[in-house]
C-alpha cells in the first residue's frame, strides 16, 4: 500500500523484515450515532426526520438522521429552530445509557483489531492499524472489513477515514460521510483511503476552517489575508501567518496545511477534568434552589471522579445567565479530594461569590487537577466484605478520612441497589430531584419528563 522508506545510512535492514512501512490510522466515526441508534431499535422511524436531544424549548439538538439535515437541521442547533425548520421532525429525548451501551459494544470491536484506539467520545474513535496491515493487508481493506463488520453485528452505519497521520484520517472520514443535495440525502462511499502521495492532492481543496486549530476567530483572521482554502494557507509565507495567530499557532497551521501531524493515538487517553451541568427550563433566582442543585451537581461528579479512580485539587463553577452572559469561578486545595463534603463545600463557597438575581439559565461544576485517589482517601469502607474497615476511634466526625468513609460506603450502595437508594439529605423528597443519573439532560432539560418519546410517531 505505502511505498518503504529506504534504510538510513549504515543501517542494515533485518533479514526477513523486508521494508518498513509508513503509519497506518483509521478514523471510525459513526453516522448520526444517536439518531440512528433510535430507529435501529425502532425499525418505524425509518426514513424519517429524527431529531435527538433536550425536547425543551431551551434545549438543543444532539443528532439528527439525514432525512432531518434536508431541512437544514444539524446538531447543536437550537430544538426550538429544529422545530420551526423541520415541523413533522420526530423529536426524542436523548437515553445517554443506550448509546453507551452500544459504544462499549461498538468499542469492543474495535480493539480487537488493533490495542491502539483511542477513542473520542461515545461515536468516534482513532485507530493505529500499522501492526495489523502486516498481517492483513492495506488500510483500505482493514477499512471496508470493519465497516462491514459493525454493520452486520451492530446494524448501525459508520464512515472510516484512512491516512498516515490523525490529520488526514479525519479528514477523510468527514469525505466519507453521506451528504445532502437539495432534498436529496447522497449516500457517500464509506470508506475514503489518502494515499501519502496523494496528501497534498486531498488537503489543498478543502477550506482552511476544515483543519484543528482554526476555529471561528482565527478563521477571520485568516480570511482577511485571503486564506480561505488549505491551499491558500500552505501557499502563505510563514512569517506572514506567524505575525497573524502568533508564532506558534503560525507554525503548526503552517505544518498541518501540509499534512504534517505527528501526534500518536494514545490508547486509555485520560480525561483532564470531569464535570456536570444542567441547564433549566426557567432562570433560578432563589439561592437556596440554586445550592441545592449546585450539590446534586457534586454528588453526580464525585461519583464519576471516583470511579475513574482520582482525586482532584481544582474545583470550578459555572453560572450562565438568562442573557447568556457567564462567569466562572475557580480554587485548588492545597491537598486533592473526592468527596462530595470536601469539594461541595469549596463549589458552595464559589456559587456565593456570585451574584445571581439576574437570573441563573446554567449551572455547571468542573474538577480538575487530578491526582491518584490513594493519596486523598485514607480508609475505605466495604460494605461487601462483612468486616467494614472503621475509621480509627477518636477521628473527628468532620475530618477527610472520615467522609471518604461515608463516601465508600454510599458507592457501595449504589452498586448494589441503584443510584437512587443514597441520596444526599438536602435532594431527598419530591422537590428534591434525586441523584442525578448519568447523561442526564445532557442536551438541555426536557419539556415533558419524558413523554416526549412518542412525539410525532406515528400510529
């Protein structure tokens, strides 16, 4: 597939090696994954405008088939403007559990071609296959087999990019995808395969903004130079782009323009930060509303925060207001922790240096700064074991290890009965909201708890 580099000088080629071969990456990106998710489990929405996402009037589009595109729907899109623009659309509310369910089947499948997948979200993923070409042959068959494969065991379509860096196999996924004509959804090839040779052939059409790095600002910058295409911006002195995004962005545009990404894909790609938000169907004014849904927030990102096994320093809150305007505030301990008590304390405090008698359209906590959670929680208590480890006799009631205990003890709960059979005292009750589930009104509140599911459906 991949002409050889030829051995360095002096170097002696291994016998039997024969030449070595450039990198291999596949990207893996499936075709409106949520939407598409709904009418494979129910075969009655196909060929119809679905559109996925909060289904409140402050909600917002998570993903849409292309039948809901023709009409000029796309994700992110306000649920209200979907509406308007597409009336007979068949609007869902997302079930984020479902669609990690098949992402965990969908990534099962992908590491059984290579240990090298670094995946990007539920729906996407890089693939280093440059092992596997050895032995299976060029990128474009490896390709066409993994697609056929998550057709047949997952009935769900994906469009894969190959190339010899992340760059171009992106790329080449998004040429790939099927596209829209007018009232007609185009089915697209599936697989696009660029060829090194071919690198500069692929890239030097497409616009600038298609590259990572060039988002709406420095779009504009870049336009008001006459750079518009990937061609332009490979063209343009050096000196000139440096003086407009600054050296270093100068320099690294001018190497993707190129085509010269060297970034590896890294398999178990850590996350830096974890969080939650929830976005409500009215501004909140009251303060104590406020904090008590600022402390389901907490519980909700604690709990991810210790699953994932860390402890954090850096606690941010979000507030969004009702103009859209937004403010964050930040502090980091001086010690990490992964305790609702601990960090819910600190996000309490920031949410009171706020002022927010305009009226609160966004909540949101953030922790970062993470550390091994060995170094915050001292004692862990195991309700499994029949022997519960204690926290030692005379520990004050307030001190760390003793609500790493209670936070252990309220996990192992959890896993055994629910998330909803702890709760933390101020969320308990019908006004209370409960324990926040996992993807919950990921994409903006929904107006109608649910019912929405059989909107526009029909008979």
């Amino acid at each position: 597939m991949v002409e050889a580099s030829p051995p360095a000088v002096g170097e002696r080629p291994r016998e039997g090696a024969g030449r070595r071969r450039a990198r291999v990456v596949l990207h893996v990106d499936m075709d409106a994954f949520f939407a598409s998710v709904e009418v494979l489990d129910d075969p009655r929405l196909l060929g119809r405008p679905v559109v996925v996402g909060g289904t409140g009037p402050r909600g917002v589009v998570a993903a849409c088939t292309y039948e809901a595109r023709v009409f000029g729907v796309r994700s992110a899109m306000p649920m209200a403007e979907a509406r308007r623009r597409c009336p007979e659309a068949v609007v869902l509310p997302g079930r984020y559990t479902r669609y990690a369910e098949v992402s965990g089947a969908l990534h099962l499948r992908l590491g059984q071609v290579t240990p090298l997948v670094e995946g990007i979200g539920l729906d996407e993923a890089f693939l280093d296959v440059s092992g596997a070409c050895r032995d299976t042959g060029d990128g474009r068959s490896l390709a066409e087999a993994l697609r056929a494969r998550i057709a047949d065991d997952l009935g769900l379509a994906c469009s894969v990019g190959v190339g010899r860096s992340k760059l171009v196999a992106k790329l080449a996924s998004v040429a790939a995808k099927p596209t829209v004509q007018g009232a007609m959804v185009l089915p697209g090839p599936g697989v696009v395969a660029v060829e090194p040779e071919e690198e500069a052939g692929f890239l030097r059409p497409l616009p600038v903004r298609a590259l990572w790095g060039v988002g709406p600002a420095t779009g504009r910058r870049l336009e008001r130079l006459g750079v518009r295409t990937v061609a332009d911006l490979a063209d343009l002195p050096q000196g000139t782009l440096e003086r407009a995004v600054g050296p270093t962005a100068g320099r690294l545009l001018a190497g993707l323009a190129r085509g010269e990404d060297q970034r590896p894909v890294v398999a178990d790609r850590r996350a830096k930060s974890v969080g939650q938000e929830e976005t409500f169907a009215r501004d909140l004014v009251d303060p104590t509303v406020l904090h008590r849904r600022l402390v389901r927030l907490v519980d909700a990102a604690t709990r991810s925060l210790r699953r994932a096994g860390y402890a954090a320093r850096t606690v941010t809150v979000k507030v969004r207001f009702g103009d859209f305007t937004q403010v964050t505030r930040s502090r980091t301990l001086a010690e990490p922790a992964d305790t609702p008590h601990v960090l819910g304390t600190v996000a309490a405090e920031l949410l009171d240096e706020v002022a927010t008698r305009r009226g609160v359209r966004l909540l949101g906590v953030s922790l970062s700064g993470f550390a091994g959670a060995d170094r915050a929680r001292q004692l862990r208590l195991s309700l499994g074991t029949g022997a519960a480890e204690r926290v030692t006799v005379g520990t004050p009631p307030n001190a760390p290890e003793a609500w790493s205990a209670v936070a252990a003890a309220v996990d192992d709960i959890r896993t055994r009965f629910g998330d909803a059979a702890v709760v933390p005292a101020t969320l308990a009750g019908s006004d209370g909201g409960g324990a926040r589930r996992r993807g919950e009104a990921q994409w903006g509140p929904s107006g109608d708890g649910g019912a929405g599911r059989a909107e526009g459906r029909g008979a």
